[in-house]
C-alpha cells in the first residue's frame, strides 16, 4: 500500500510536476504563472488515497495537462472534506482515463 506522498512522487515520475490550485474558478500554476479554464486542461490520471482512521488522509489526485503542455498535479479531499471549488471546476474538465490509479491505505 502506497502513502498519500508515494502516490503523488509516482505521479511526478510520470511528468506531472507542477503544483496545481483553483482560483478565481480557474486552475493556476503558481510556478509557470499560467491559468487555464476547465476546457484548456485535461484529467490524464487520478489517484486516490484512503487511510481508514483519519477522514482527513482521504484525497484524490488529479493529473493534468493543459493545452501547453504544462503538466500537474491538483489534490483534494474526498468525500464530505471535498473543496467545493476544485469540485465545480473538476466537473467541467474532459477525462482522458479515468482511475487508473486508485491507491488505498490503510492507516
């Protein structure tokens, strides 16, 4: 079972090094300094961490590549912990494969 950082190091390893964050409903990539809308971007792979005895170790991770190329990584919580935010923009972004990479751990 991987941890929350082992899957998001794996996810790195696969070209998507940039941290990603919502604001002002669009995703931005503090250290390009780009920002894109939900159809400038693309959720290549997801991950998902559980740890069974703390509802805060519950996240999913999103890997993203934007029409330049840029690539990175969004996290959230999951479930009721979820950023209404990250959710409304999520909903709106076109799914290349989806849970690829679903990780549990157990805590």
């Amino acid at each position: 079972m991987n941890t929350l950082t082992e899957t998001i190091e794996r996810f790195r390893a696969k070209q998507f090094i940039h941290d990603f964050s919502i604001k002002d409903n669009l995703l931005v990539s503090p250290d390009t300094n780009e920002s894109f809308k939900p159809e400038d971007v693309m959720i290549e792979r997801t991950g998902r961490y559980e740890g069974d005895s703390n509802p805060d170790d519950m996240s999913i991770i999103y890997g993203i590549t934007a029409n330049s190329g840029t690539q990175g990584i969004l996290i959230d919580a999951y479930g009721t912990y979820a950023n209404p935010k990250i959710s409304e923009f999520i909903k709106s972004v076109p799914v290349k494969e989806k849970s690829d990479n679903q990780v549990k751990q157990n805590s």
